[in-house]
C-alpha cells in the first residue's frame, strides 16, 4: 500500500532592518515570532532556530543582510 504524503511549503517573511546586523532574539521578537525575550532565549537554547539552515543555540548571533532565521516553519528573511 502506498500512502501520498504532502509536505506543506514553508511560509517566508522578508524584514527590512537600518542597521548592519540585529541579534537573532531581536530579530525574532521583531517579526513577531515569539511572545517576548525570555521567549526567545527559550527557544533558542532549546535548538528550535535554524539560522542559514542550521541549528542557532546562540541568541545574541548577529544576523546580517541575506541571512535567514527559520522558526516553526516560518522562515524570516533579513533585507
């Protein structure tokens, strides 16, 4: 028996930001993407945030232009 399994395609959100690299906490709290700092620090450290496809446990990482941070399927764009 075959079973047919669609995968849904993951939602991508593009954020514009006026300086030259935001830590990913800031960056997720900015999009929305967590309730708060602690939040974020949570799900940082739990392995939750792929950063440029990766495993990100380092919530101060600095995201530049062109970088990407992935979180329950969402995957947030830095411009």
């Amino acid at each position: 028996m075959k079973i047919k399994v669609k995968v849904a395609e993951k939602q991508k959100i593009t954020k514009k930001i006026d300086t030259d690299f935001i830590r990913l906490d800031a960056f997720l709290k900015m999009n929305d993407a967590v309730q708060s700092g602690g939040h974020a620090k949570i799900v940082i450290q739990e392995g939750e945030v792929k950063v440029n496809g990766e495993v990100c446990t380092m919530r101060g990482k600095k995201l530049r232009k062109g970088d990407t941070a992935e979180f329950e399927r969402v995957i947030y764009i830095v411009e």
